[in-house]
C-alpha cells in the first residue's frame, strides 16, 4: 500500500513538473509575441509565477526528505513575495519614464489603400 502511495505521488510530481514547464513556455511565447511592455511583464510575471510554482510542488512531491520539502517550500515563498513585487517595480519605473502602453487604435492592420 506504502508503494502504491509513493508510486502515485511520483506520477503526480511528474506531472505538475511538466505542467510548471509548459506553462513557463508559454509565457515565454507570450513575451515574444505581446505588443507593449506592459503586457509582456505581465505575461512574464504571472506565467513564471505559476510555472516555478507547479515545478516546486511537484519537486515536493518527488523529493521526499524533510529538509529538501522546507528548502523548496521556502524557495517557493520567495518567489512568491519576489517575482510579483519585481514586476511591480518594472512597470512602475517605465511608467515614470513615460513609457506608454498601446491603446485600442496603436494596433491597426494595413488596409487596401495602404497597398501600392
């Protein structure tokens, strides 16, 4: 029955490391491919957040050894307090460097008459 628990934990930390992954690849994705800063910090910030948090429970669950899961449960509050109060500070300093955000109308597609 120990087995058995053990095995299903192994298979779900899998799991939620490769759910951490892609969720950190896709936001990857969505830095590249956003328009403005402002909405690639936010993808950076939220993705990432979420990603090394599936990857650091799932390594939880794998890792096994009482002083590994607090060495990763405190790694986890960090980047929890880090990475939003980072991305805070990003942001506001663009802000205050007058960096501005695209508007409605910023992303307009080229129409017929913009052709030659």
């Amino acid at each position: 029955m120990l087995e058995q628990a053990a095995s299903i934990a192994a298979f779900v930390g899998q799991g939620l490391v490769l759910a951490g992954a892609i969720v950190t690849i896709i936001g990857s994705v969505g830095v590249l491919r956003f328009p403005d800063f402002y909405t690639r910090i936010h993808a950076a910030s939220v993705t990432d957040t979420l990603g090394a948090g599936l990857i650091i429970v799932g390594l939880v669950l794998l890792g096994g050894g009482f002083f590994v899961t607090v060495k990763l449960l405190i790694i986890w509050g960090l980047i929890l307090i880090t990475g939003p109060t980072a991305s805070h500070a990003l942001a506001n300093a663009a802000f205050t460097s007058h960096v501005k955000p695209l508007g409605r109308g910023d992303l307009r597609q080229p129409s017929a008459s913009d052709e030659g």
